[in-house]
C-alpha cells in the first residue's frame, strides 16, 4: 500500500512538472555576475542547466562575465584561466542545447579600466573561436549598438552595452563596423528597435539597472559602515568606525560612475527611459548588483547579480522581491504571452525556488494616426526659419548678419512623393543622431537612398545638461551661417575638381505611405535627398581601413583624397566624420585603388554667393530639380 502510494506520488510529480513545462512558450535564464568560479556558482549553474527546455531556453549572461578585470589579453599569464571561467558559464548551457549570450559589465570592462575595450574584444573573439552560432558576445567588438534577439512572435531580447555609456577612458573603435558611435546614435538605433517589436514583450538586458535598493543604489548595511575593506575583501573583517562610514558616504553621492547617483548614470536612465519607458510590456533585466531584486517603479526591474558573489540589499518603497543570496532568474513567456519570473538560491547545498511573480501581457491598441493629407501639387512656397530674421540689430553685431534672409525668404521648392521617386521607395531606417535627422530609403532593387532635414539640431553636440538651456539657442542661432541651399552647388563644383559626388535634390516631403512608422517625423518637413552610395556599391572606411592593413599591395588613392580634402577646406566643412565617406574599389593588377567618395556634403559655410544666387534670386528650384 505504500509503496504504490509512493509510486503514485512520483507520478503525479513528473505529470505536474510536465504539465508546468507545456504551458511555457519560451524560456529564459538570467545570470548576472557569474565571472568567479565557487562551489555556489557551479551549483547554480548546474541546477539551471537542468532546467532548459529543448529548443525554446535561451540563458543570458548579464555582465561582469570574468573577475576580476576581465579576459586576459593574447599572452597574458591570467589569459587561460580567464577562458576556463567563461567555459564554466557556456559549456553545460550549450550541452543542453541552449543557445548562451553574453553581455558586457563594468569588469568585462578592465574594471573601468584603461584596457577595457581590448579586453571586451578579447572576450567576443574568444566565443568567435567556438565556431557556434548560437554563442556570443552582445553587442560585439567593443561596438555600442543595441542588438535585438527574436525568441518567439511575442517575446524579444534588446540588449546593449551599459558600460559602454559609462566608460571613463577612450573607447574609439575606428577599425570595427560599428552602426552607432554616441550616444544619440544609440538612441536612435533603440528607437527603431522598439518600434519594430513593440507588439511584444521586451527584455531590456543591460548590466546596469535602473532601480536598485543595494550598493550602487545607496545602501549600505552595518557591516559596511564597521567593515569597509570587506568591500576589497570578504575576508578583511578590519574594524574601522566612523571612518569606515565615509566610504559609503562617497559611495551615495558621486564617487563613481558605476552607482546610480552619478550624473553619467543619471543621464543613461534618463536617456533610455525616455525610448522605453512607456511601454507595458518592457522588463528590464540586470545584474551589477550582487544580489537578487524584482522592483516594480514606474518600470519593473528584475536584478539577478548573484551568479557568483553577495552583498546587501533591502527591502525598499517598490521592492516585489529581494535576496542576498547566491542565484538566478528564471523568466518564462507563457502560451498565453503571460511572463513568468522565478527566483531560485543556493542554500544548503542545494538550489530551491524562494519566489515567483507573473506579469500581464498587455495588448496595446493601435494608434489612430492624425494623418495630414498628401499634397497634390508638384510645388509649394516655404519659409524655411523665418525666426532667423526675427533678430535684433544687437543680436546681429554680436552672432552676425549670416544667412537670414535666406532662411526666412519666401521660397519655392518641388514637393518629394517618396512612393512615387525612383520607380517607389519605401522608408527602411533611422539614420545617425547628429546634427540632422535622416531617414534610409530603398528601391525595389535594393539601392538605397537618403533623407535629410534641412533644419540642424546642433543640441546634440551639447552635454546633456546643456541641452535646455541658453547654450542650445545660441547653438541653434548659429546655423544661420551656414546657407540652406549650399549643397546644390557642390556637384557642379566637384565635378569641377574631378571630385566624386551625389547628386542632392531639396524639397518639400509630402505625407505618404511609403514613410511608414516614420511619417510623422519627416512628413511636411523640407529635406535634403540624394543617393547613399553614389557611385555605386562602394565600402564603408572601416571596411576600407582593413582590407589596407589585410593586404599592401592594396592602396588608397592619394592625389583623390588630397583633392577632396582640399574641397573640404574650400567649402569650410570642418567637421566631416568618418561615415561622410564611402570608398570606392577598383582592382588592378597589382591590387585594389581605393578611391574617396564624399557624401553629406550640406554643411557649407563658404561664401558663394555668385553660384547660390542663380537658384535663389528667383525665389525658385525647381530649375534644379526636373529630373525627379
């Protein structure tokens, strides 16, 4: 009778436990701060590997993968051990059949140290040595890009690089293909990101949280305040009263970029907040912290720091959940988009659940779009910031006289039917975050072309702190120097100085359906178009950089590049950067001629007046523009 009692039971456990796994959709494990082997890390480890489910577990590493400075470069002596703590984290996951993503933290970083982007580096080629696919760092190569992972048709991973953000030394990175370069690029690229999985659930991995109630957040326990070094140490019990209390005291105030007080940090939640902080079905997820945390603010955060180490947290004004033990996070998306998040702890030799908590998918209707009509004409008069001429007389002795007149002039400008130009375009993606926005565009057969606004926001070029305050008028004020119709006269100039060059087209856009979810940015706005590459299909200069350095027998064009800089200096266009430059291949017999292709060439500042005014002093371009 026992025993068959017995029997039931276990049956009934397995039934259970199989039930529980067919009602989950998709699964993720998350792991934060894991880079220290110990028996509790190994434990966890293991225990998490018996979890995934064939073909629908991806586990996720949220930062600080190897303590305690990263991966070891090429031939250092901590470079071997450095490789066996990161195969302690994929090797059981992907045994299992999981696919395993690393994201980078503060000691991935060097500890914010000087060596950092070489060690991200070292780490992503070390995972590139596996030959897998479905192992890798994210984002790669020291790039800041934010890097979307599709699990299921509701249920994606957003995942950028905090400590990029936060970064102290230089992290310029010339030689790798990266999509974005600052901050505002970034900004953009999550914006595009959101807007194409905001039907979703959306786990917005990073290393750094957004809400925390542990160290970085500003808490420190008794212990900390007695025992300071334990921070150094775990073992360095030196009793310090009263002196050990000013390193908490830095610590909640700014100290360090690493903790949320700082303004660095301060101005990363602001930032992406700002993308995503709106949207209900967001998660962030996290590490940083050595803890486990789930905080529901105006966001919920879950925090699963404790993959190797502890320290203390609390429970705060917002905590769900919170732990100082060893663990990690088991999210589940259920059958019905439902998530489920489970926290799981080492104790006592043995890992158990401590606390489970759904959240809601929510259905967001759609917006109803107020959608101004397109325009039936093939012209319209503009003024295109007539409060350039709005000045005083005062205010044009001390910022100029420049170009105002222009700006306010009453202009007619061709209308830009996107559908309709180049056989149809459709709008495909957000350009850069400098100075103007710009809009990707491709035909049918794939050659892409670009928009761009007339108007600058030079604001970005500000500290954020700066960015509402007199600074940005004054800044925005100065634009004025530059002519809005210049670059309709660079490719008669270029083609002058046997200089490659795109040919600019300016005009009204008029609202369309091949604008997409972009409409509203670009509609009704005067823009710049012209082709993306336009001499054909041509490299971008870090490509072009690295076949130079893959081979000697290729070469750079010299007398071309020397003529298109000293184009540059004619048109006073000082700050080209280097996505203003495609670079056209040639092969020859002793290798490829790379030769340069400028593009972007808006910014103008020279005075041209005797070519400008035969498009302006008609009020007119149309003369300009009968080939669209």
């Amino acid at each position: 009778m026992i025993k068959s009692f017995t029997l039931f039971t276990v049956l009934f456990l397995i039934s259970f436990i199989v039930f529980a796994q067919d009602d989950v959709k998709y699964r993720v494990i998350l792991f934060g701060d894991a880079g220290e082997m110990n028996p509790a890390q190994m434990q966890d480890l293991k225990n998490a590997a018996k979890q995934i489910l064939p073909k629908k577990t991806t586990v996720l590493y949220l930062g600080d993968n190897i303590y305690p400075t990263g991966m070891g470069l090429p031939g250092s002596v901590e470079e071997e051990e450095t490789k066996k703590i990161l195969r302690s984290q994929f090797e059981p996951m992907r045994k299992m059949g999981a696919a395993v993503y690393f994201i980078p933290g503060n000691h991935d970083w060097d500890k914010s140290g000087p060596k950092g982007l070489a060690k991200i580096k070292a780490q992503g080629d070390y995972l590139k040595e596996q030959n897998d696919p479905l192992l890798k760092l994210i984002p790669d190569n020291g790039c800041p890009d934010p890097v979307a992972i599709n699990l299921t048709d509701k249920l994606t991973i957003i995942a950028y690089d905090s400590e990029w953000w936060l970064f102290p030394y230089n992290k310029t990175n010339p030689n790798d293909d990266c999509d974005c370069h600052n901050k505002d690029e970034i900004l953009v690229k999550m914006d595009e990101l959101l807007a194409e999985n905001k039907d979703k659930v959306i786990l917005l991995a990073s290393h750094h949280p957004f809400q925390s109630y542990g160290p970085h957040g500003g808490y420190f326990n008794l212990r900390n305040h007695l025992f300071p070094l334990t921070s150094l140490n775990k073992n360095l019990y030196i009793p310090l009263p009263g002196l050990g209390s000013v390193y908490p005291l830095l610590r909640s105030t700014l100290l360090s970029p690493e903790d949320l007080n700082h303004p660095a940090y301060k101005d990363m939640i602001k930032s992406v907040t700002g993308v995503f902080g709106d949207y209900p079905n967001v998660t962030y997820v996290a590490g940083h912290e050595h803890g486990l945390q789930l905080i529901k603010g105006k966001q919920l955060q879950i925090i699963s720091g404790s993959g190797s180490k502890v320290s203390p947290n609390k429970e705060g004004k917002t905590s769900l959940f919170h732990e100082m033990k060893q663990g990690y996070v088991v999210a589940d998306q259920l059958k019905n988009n439902d998530m489920r998040y489970e926290y799981y702890i080492y104790s006592d030799t043995s890992v158990k659940k401590v606390y489970s908590y759904i959240k809601k998918f929510e259905t967001i209707p759609k917006k109803i779009r107020n959608r101004d009509k397109p325009i039936t004409a093939d012209s319209i008069f503009v003024r295109i910031k007539p409060e350039y001429d709005s000045v005083g007389r005062f205010h044009r002795i001390i910022f100029g006289e420049n170009y105002r007149k222009e700006y306010a002039a009453k202009t007619k400008v061709p209308v830009l039917r996107i559908s309709q130009m180049m056989g149809g375009l459709k709008a495909t993606k957000r350009g850069g975050g400098n100075q103007s926005r710009s809009l990707r565009l491709e035909d049918k057969n794939g050659k892409e072309y670009v928009l761009r606004s007339v108007e600058k926001f030079p604001e970005v070029l500000l500290p954020a702190a700066l960015r509402e305050t007199f600074a940005k008028d004054i800044l925005k004020d100065n634009m004025s120097a530059q002519h809005p119709f210049s670059a309709l006269v660079v490719p008669e100039l270029a083609e002058a100085g046997g200089i490659a060059h795109s040919n600019p087209i300016i005009g009204w856009v008029s609202p369309d359906d091949n604008l997409g979810e972009f409409e509203p940015a670009f509609a009704n706005t005067l823009c710049l178009f012209e082709e993306r590459e336009p001499t054909g299909e041509s490299d971008n200069s870090p490509k072009m950089d690295k076949k130079l350095t893959e081979d000697n027998d290729n070469r750079l064009d010299g007398p071309a590049w020397v003529r298109a800089r000293a184009f540059d200096v004619l048109l006073g266009d000082w700050d080209r950067h280097e996505d203003q430059w495609r670079w056209k291949e040639t092969k020859t017999k002793d290798g490829s001629l790379y030769s340069p292709v400028p593009r972007d060439r808006d910014q103008v500042f020279f005075r041209s007046d005797g070519l400008l005014q035969r498009y302006t002093q008609s009020s007119s371009l149309l003369p300009m523009m009968q080939g669209i």
